[in-house]
C-alpha cells in the first residue's frame, strides 16, 4: 500500500530545465492522473517518480520511505510503457512470468501467478504466442498483465493508450478503472488526453511547463479552474474566453463560459452574433458563432438545433456558470 | 519498377551480367575446376575446362602431406577465439554508448574507427619484439589477442548500430521488472539483438579467418593458419597447380559460403553503419 | 536518459574496450618511438642512442621512395579501378534481369577469398606466361604472352587487389544505389531529364556518401596490402609497399631501428590520410 509524496522535486537536463521543483501528495488507492500538452513534463515526472530518472533537487518517497536514491526495482511500482515494452523474444508467459523470476519466485508459484494474470485478462489462450503475433489491445493487456503479478504498490502508466484506435481506447480505458476498482493500488497515469484524465481519475494534476497548474477532482477542475489554463485544457469542446466589455461588466479581465452553458436565443441576448458552421452530432449541435466585435464562440445545444449560416442570434450565459479571470489569468471567486 | 520493361532489354541485360558476373568469378571457378584435375591436366595447353579425368586425389593428397589439418584448426581457433573475446569486450561498450549516451559517445566511436587506420607496420617492430620476448611468437593466444584488437573497432561499431535500433523502453521495463544490469543485458538485450550480434560474428570471423598481415609476420607453424599454408605453396617454383587449386579451395569454401549468407550485413558492418 | 546509477555502469562497461584499444594504439606507438632512436639490431649487442639517424637513414634509402611511390600507386590505381569499375557494376546489376540473386552471389564471391589464396591463384593459373589462362587467351587471339608479374610488377599486383575489393565497392554502391526512390528518377524524368542527367545531376550526388565510405575503407586496408605482395613478387622495388618494405626491413635485415623509424614515417603519413577521411566520414555521419 503506497503513499508517494513529492517534496521540491527538480528535474534539468543540462541548462534545459523540465521541472522547476514541484510538490505533490498521492494518498494510498487514488487514481491519479498527470495531464497536459505535450512537453509539460508529465512523462519526466512519472520517470523520477519510477526511478528510471535521477530527480536533480529535492525528495521523493513512498510511504514515508525516501526512494530519492533507491534504483527504479525496489521503489515496489510496476510501470507500463506507451510502447508496451514487451520482449520480443519471450512468449506472452515467460513476459508476464519475467519480473518474477528475476525476483527469484518458484516456478510452480510464478505458473500460478501467471495464470491467474492471463485469466484476469483474458490471455490464457495467448499465453504461448509471441508479442507480435498479438494485436495492440492484447499487447496492451500483456503489459498490464506484467505489471500486476508483481502485486506492486504502485502502478505507473506512460500515455498507454495512445498506440491504440479510438474504438480500442475506449474499451482499454474501462478496464483500467475496472482493474482500479479491483485491485485498490495507487495508480498515477499520464496522458495528454483530457478525456481521459475526465473519465478516469480520482484526481488530476494538470501540468504546464513543468509546473503543476491546479490538482483536483475532475469535477472541480470542471466547475472552479483555477486559471485560465486549466479552464482551456479541461472541457471539450474547449471553454469560451470572452475579453472586452462584455468581460469588464461581470468585472474581470476575461471570462470564460463553457459551450454548454451558453443559452440560444434568434431574439437576443447578453452576447450578440452571427451564426457560422454548425456542426450536428446528432445528440448534440455545435454551433460557432462570430461576436459582433470579431470575438468566436462555440455554443453547445442538446439534441437537433436549426440555425442558418449567417442567421443572427443571441447568447445569454447559464446563470452562476461564468467563470472571471483577472489579468494575470487567475480565477476570481 | 512501376514501368514494364522491354523483353528484348532485359534479355540483353541478363546476358551482360551474366556475363560479367562470371568474368569476375572466373578464377574461383577455375581454381576449384583445377583441384579436381590431375596436375598434367592442370597445365595442359590449351587448357581444358571441364573435360578431363576428374579426380579427388589432390584433397586427398593435401590432407596427408602438408598437416593440413593443424593449419585448419588453427584458423578456427584464431577466428572464433578473436571474435569470442571480442564481443566479451565490445557488448557492454556499445549497450552504454547505445543506451547511455554522452556528449562525448560520438568521439569516443570516431576515435575507435580512428584506430582501425593506425597502419599495422606502426606496430609491427614492438609486436614482434615483444612477441619474441614474452614467448608469444607462433602462439595462438598472442595472435588471437592481435585479431581481436585489429577488429575491436568493427564490432564496436557493428553492435552500436544494432543495439541503437532497440527501443530503450524495452530495457527500462527489464530495469523496472528487477533485472539487474546484467541480467538486463544477457537476458533481455542480447537475445533481442541476436541478429545483429549474429551477422558482427560472421563478419568478423570473415575478417579473421582471411586476415594476412600478421597471421604471416607473427607465426610459422604451430599457429600458423591457412591463410600461410597457402602463402607457403608460393615458395618452391614449378607448383603443384591441382594441389594448390585443392588447398585453396578448403580454405576459402567455408568463408564463401557464410559470407554469401551474410552479405546484407555485410555492407552494414563494413562501413560502420554508414550505410544500410 | 538515465539515472547516475546506469551512467557510472555505463562508463565502467566502456573502460575494457576503451583501454584495450587506448593501450594498442599507445604502447607500440610509444615503442617504436623510442625504438626508432636506437641503433637496434636482432644481430648486435648493444642499443646505443642514436638520435635521428635512423630517420636519416630511413629517408635516405632509395627503397623508401620506391616504396612510397608504389603504395601512391597501389592505393590510387586500386581506388580507381574500383569505384569506377563498381560504378559500373552496381548500375548494372541494379537493372531488371533473370537472376539477380545468383550472379549477385558470384560478382560477390572474389571478396571473401583470402588474400594468399587470390594472389597465388591470379599468379600461377592466370598470370602466368605460360600456363595462365589470360596467357592462353591471348594466345588464342594469336598475340604474344605476357609476362605479367616480371614485366608489369605492380600493375598485376593492382589487378589482383582491385579484383579482390571490386565486390566490396559494387556491394556499398549498390545498396545506396536501390536506396534511391524511384519517385526521384521519375520526378526528373518528368522534368525533361535524360538518363545521363539522371545518373549526373540525381543518382551520382546520392550516391556520394556510399562513394566516400567506399573510399575510406578501402584506403585504410590497402595501405596495409601485405600478403599480396610477398606472395606474388616476394617484394623488390618495383613492387614494395611502405608495408612490405618495412616489414622486409625487420623480418629480413633484423634492423630494429630502421624499420622503427620507418613505421613511425608510415604513421605519420598514414595520419595525414587518416585526419582527412575521418572528418570527411564524421560529416557524413552526422547526416
């Protein structure tokens, strides 16, 4: 069972600073997901906290337990790659059975181990096949497969889904939660897909430049961003950042309004504009719309939605769902 | 080839490489076609290609008379032994400059390709002295420990460019999985890399098994390989032309045939992966 | 990449290769150094300081510039012959014919043929005046024989080595040759190219950094063309490399000093090659 906390950690290459020194706390069992553009230094952060990097400031421990200097085996986490990392030249069993048996385990307990691993994850009629022979998804489920007859503390994933279709990717990431549910392990999973980090994590931190931007559950990343860079990355589509007047009547530098939170109105509104290309998803119509003063939006509306190119409209903001930033790109709250 | 060819074109070109390829054969071809003449047919004028009295008395006859056999397993000895040692040497150098890389790896790998180009004859006179003075003349751990460094550089440079094509992922994983370092190399990095570490050992045996240079400066019989049981065919004139041809052909058959399955490595391995 | 642990691991598992080469590059270097200032002989007893004269000597010897000049010759003349000659070779293989494969094999073959088994078999059953196929040949064609390795030492000795890298030099050009997509080719050809164009202006500045591998290899073993030499002519000026020469000098004369100093005449020539090509392969490299 693992707590991992992150006092002042820094990390440079060289002149090029990753990450200016950071803290974070990680409760035992949380699911915590690291997201942001790529280049933030999330994948950097999740190779100090895995050991397969030396941190350049600063401590890391598990449990209370300092691992600043402990080599990446016995931190106790199990990581798995973006690339799966299989060894090739091993069969699907003697991949899952390879941390145990450098852990020295008994054959006939790393077979059990290794069989209940397959079952779990449905490989016991791949366990004799070679990674190649494997599609991603099964690839993908080997790599956790590895990863959990460990029983770690932790589990380290790096952007796992990205090699995989979208169809895939949805089903992968339910049995990640799945196995979450299951197995109760602190978990730290790093993606840019803001998607992802909304429908997974118990909590997020969102990174920038090396620096943590805000942590929180995805519903408060959500409904309070701390600052203007949150309030972009969290959200699809993205949040509306309006400047102007408009923005200096409800006293802030900027606002933000998310497109489901935008009211349509062909009579008027706080907002007026015209209507551009609709985009109709069937549950859903995005509508993009041109402000009078060149300003765009995005307005999201519930089901079928008519309105013609170049149609004027109006747009009034949900009641109590308007976020303020000040210059700086702060919330005001 | 996304155009058709002309038939009479390319019936033309077939003849002329054809043709060319068996100019440049030729002398192998004749000499492995004189190891089975009688050698009155061997000199006969004008020569006679392929009808003669095929005969196998000259293996034969080279196997008995000239302790063959000792100059054979020497050459095996020399290049397995050289190239064992040399790959002790050169894995864990080029797993660090492949997965551990510094500013200064490229240096360090054009300083050893540097090497190569010290010419042998710089070395040859504190060599052979001492080579005299420590007993190591004609012995086959000295020359073994020669071949060994002449082609160090090579599979240095052979194996970086194999093991840079490995995802370093990979060994974090084994890192991570709890293998130690070296188990991490002998049991997840080699295995990966066997083709490569396959073709640096037939090139190098290659290389090993024909080197001329110091095989015939440093020795005289005990290790002496092939490549000098055949230099000593040079000395008496009036040759055995069907026993030479015979003593040629083993030597050189077992290296034709692994580098005709090596080729493709070959070129790699050669120009230290400048080209693929 | 990687952590201090990996990085001290690291460098510890360079040390053996990087001191094994270090040492063989040094410690000869360092005693033919102090060999070349001692009058040094296998026949005499003492090995009294002499200064340069060994140089002196070295330099002064007709044999040294005979020497000279045939190994300019020998690695100039095998250099020609070979990247033209590959050249060709590789341009012609890389057409569309009935099987590639086999005569790929047999244009190949004369590279993996030891040095002693090439130069004795071009020597008796090619070259020579009497019995040697080329003489037959010649014969046939109803002109004189001739005496290859008595009258045109050196040339012989070239035909041989070039016969003996003419695959290596076809196998590089050739790889880089099918490396060329055929988009160009046709892109060029759209352009209103011909095949000469094609092969100036499209094939040969592709080709140029197979052509400068090709060259530096070579470079660096025909400096040191040993085997074929003894086994052909047995040495003499007309045929002598610095190599042979210098070896002729311990092997024979047991003259330590000199052959000291001679080796050390050689590296620094060899040097002089050596700082060029390499900057030329580094460049390349980095491409």
């Amino acid at each position: 069972m693992s707590a991992i906390t992150l006092r002042n950690v820094s990390k440079r290459f060289g002149d090029v600073v990753i990450i200016p020194g950071l803290d974070l706390d990680i409760r035992d069992g949380e699911f915590v997901v690291f997201v942001g553009p790529s280049g933030c230094g999330k994948s950097t952060l999740l190779r100090l906290i895995a050991g397969l990097e030396d941190v350049s400031g600063g401590a890391i421990s598990i449990d209370g337990r300092d691992v600043t200097e402990t080599p990446p085996a016995r931190r106790g986490l199990a990581m798995v790659f973006q690339s799966y990392a299989l060894y090739p030249h091993m069969s699907v069993g003697a991949n899952i059975a390879f941390p145990l048996k450098m852990a020295g385990m008994d054959k006939a307990q790393i077979e059990k181990k290794v069989q209940g691993a397959a079952a779990t994850l449905n490989l016991t009629d791949y366990l004799h096949r070679k990674p190649r022979e494997l599609s991603g998804g099964q690839r993908q489920r080997v790599a956790i497969g590895r990863a959990i007859v460990r029983e770690p503390n932790g589990f380290l994933f790096d952007e796992p889904l990205s090699n995989l279709d979208a169809a895939l990717r949805v089903n992968m990431r339910l049995e990640i939660s799945e196995l979450h549910q299951q197995l109760k392990t602190t978990m730290i999973y790093v993606t840019h897909d803001q998607v992802e980090a909304m429908t997974m994590a118990d909590k997020i931190v969102v990174l920038n430049r090396g620096r943590v931007e805000q942590v929180g559950s995805p519903l408060e990343l959500y409904e309070h961003p701390d600052n203007l860079f949150v309030a972009g990355f969290i959200g699809s589509p993205k949040m509306n950042l309006v400047t102007g007047p408009f923005a200096e009547r409800n006293g802030a530098r900027t606002v933000g309004i998310r497109p489901e939170h935008l009211l349509i109105d062909r009579s008027g509104g706080e907002l007026t504009g015209t209507a551009g290309v609709s985009e109709h998803l069937g549950s859903d119509t995005f509508i993009h719309i041109r402000l009078d003063d060149g300003q765009s939006l995005t307005a999201r509306a519930p089901g079928e939605f008519r309105l013609n190119h170049g149609e004027r409209v109006g747009l009034t903001p949900e009641a109590g769902r308007l976020h303020r930033f000040d210059e700086k790109g702060a919330a005001i709250r | 080839m996304a155009r058709g060819i002309s038939p009479t074109r390319k019936i033309g070109m077939t003849v002329l490489a054809w043709a060319v390829g068996f100019l440049i054969f030729f002398p192998i071809l004749w000499t492995v076609l004189t190891s089975f003449k009688t050698e009155l047919d061997a000199i006969a004028i004008p020569p006679k290609f392929l009808v003669f009295d095929w005969t196998t008395e000259n293996y034969a006859a080279i196997q008995e008379q000239r302790n063959y056999f000792s100059f054979l397993m020497n050459s095996i000895y020399l290049s397995l032994g050289s190239t064992a040692l040399g790959l002790l040497i050169a894995i864990p150098a080029a797993w660090a400059m492949a997965f551990s890389p510094t500013k200064r790896t490229k240096d360090v790998l054009l300083w050893m390709l540097s090497t190569k180009m010290m010419p042998a004859v710089g070395a040859l006179v504190p060599i052979t002295i001492l080579f005299r003075n420590f007993g190591l003349l004609d012995s086959r751990i000295g020359l073994i420990v020669i071949l060994c460094l002449i082609n160090l550089p090579i599979i240095v440079w052979m194996l970086y460019t194999y093991f840079k094509e490995i995802p370093g992922e990979i060994l974090e994983a084994a890192r991570m999985d709890g293998a130690s370092l070296v188990k991490e190399i002998t049991q997840v990095l080699t295995p990966m890399a066997l083709p490569g570490i396959a073709s640096t050992i037939l090139l190098n045996v290659i290389l090993a098994w024909n080197e001329a240079f110091w095989t015939l400066l440093l020795t005289t019989t005990n290790a002496a390989p092939l490549s000098a049981f055949i230099a000593s065919f040079s000395s008496p004139q009036g040759n055995f032309y069907a026993k030479l041809s015979a003593a040629s052909t083993l030597a050189i058959a077992p290296i034709l045939i692994i580098g005709w399955f090596s080729q493709k490595q070959l070129v790699r391995g050669l120009t230290f992966g400048a080209v693929k | 990449m990687a952590t201090l642990h990996t990085k001290s691991a690291a460098r510890a598992m360079m040390a053996p290769a990087v001191i094994a080469l270090f040492v063989w590059m040094i410690v000869p270097l360092a005693l033919t150094l102090w060999f070349s200032t001692l009058r040094y002989s296998f026949y005499g007893i003492d090995t009294p300081f002499v200064g340069f004269e060994n140089y002196t000597y070295f330099l002064t010897d007709p044999r040294f510039l005979s020497a000279f000049q045939n190994t300019l010759i020998l690695v100039l003349g095998v250099l020609f012959v070979t990247v033209v000659g590959g050249t060709l070779i590789a341009l012609l293989l890389d057409q569309a014919f009935f099987g590639q494969s086999a005569v790929r094999l047999l244009v190949l073959a004369p590279f993996f043929v030891m040095p002693t088994v090439a130069a004795l078999v071009w020597k008796n059953m090619m070259m020579n005046p009497v019995y040697g196929v080329i003489s037959q040949v010649l014969a046939a064609l109803g002109l004189p024989p001739v005496d290859w390795l008595n009258n045109y030492p050196l040339l012989s000795i070239i035909i041989i080595v070039a016969w003996q890298w003419l695959p290596f030099a076809t196998l590089i050009l050739l790889t880089s040759l099918q490396s060329l997509s055929e988009d160009q080719k046709e892109a060029a050809e759209m352009d209103g190219a011909g095949p000469l164009s094609i092969f100036f202006y499209i094939t040969l500045p592709h080709m140029k950094r197979a052509i400068t591998v090709v060259i530096l290899i070579q470079t660096i073993f025909i400096l040191s063309i040993y085997a074929e030499i003894f086994v052909t002519t047995g040495g003499g000026t007309s045929s002598s490399n610095l190599t042979f020469f210098i070896a002729t000098l311990i092997q024979l004369d047991g003259d330590v000093g000199t052959a000291s100093a001679g080796g050390i005449v050689a590296v620094i020539l060899a040097n002089i090659v050596s700082i060029f090509l390499v900057r030329l392969v580094g460049k390349n490299l980095e491409a």
